[in-house]
C-alpha cells in the first residue's frame, strides 16, 4: 500500500514539475514549484515511515518551513523588486 502511495507522490510531482516548466505566468509557476515541494515533504515523511526512522519527519517540517520562506520571498521579490523595502505606499505609517 505505501509503494503505491509512493508512485501516487511521484506521479503528483512529475505534474508539477511538467506544469513549473511549461507554466507562462510567474505565479502559476511558483504554485507549481510550492506543490512539489509540499509532495517533496510528503515523500519524505512516507520514505521514513516505510525505512522505520522518525526522525525524517523532522527534516520534512525542516524543508517544509524552507519551501513556505522561499515562496514567500520570490513572490515578494516578483512584486516589488527587492527584500528589504516595501514601496512607499504599502509601508506602514510611523508611529506618533
């Protein structure tokens, strides 16, 4: 059952690769790159389950976490051009 949940995983990543590749518009490729790495943490938590060892499901949440920050930070950097400053009319007021 779970060699066949595996190829399922497998077989949702080839589509998204297919999909990052082929994908014109910058943000229906980076939702295809966000699914792979969300089936990337799948996978790593069905391999560990099926080795025997827990502790993969630590470096799953690990990549997990690196895969939402780095969504994060190419959509930002698509938006305004850099990291580190927000246009002029989307920061925040100063405080009084």
């Amino acid at each position: 059952m779970f060699v066949v949940t595996t190829l399922a995983i497998l077989g949702c990543m080839a589509m998204a690769l297919v999909r990052a590749i082929k994908g014109p518009p910058l943000f229906d490729r980076m939702l295809a790159v966000n699914t792979f790495g969300t089936k990337t943490v799948l996978l790593i938590a069905v391999l560990g389950f099926l080795s025997g060892r827990p502790d993969f499901l630590d470096l799953a949440l690990v990549y997990a976490m690196m895969n939402f920050m780095s969504t994060l930070a190419v959509l930002r950097f698509s938006r305004f051009g850099n990291l580190a400053k927000m246009d002029q009319e989307n920061e925040a007021p100063d405080a009084l």
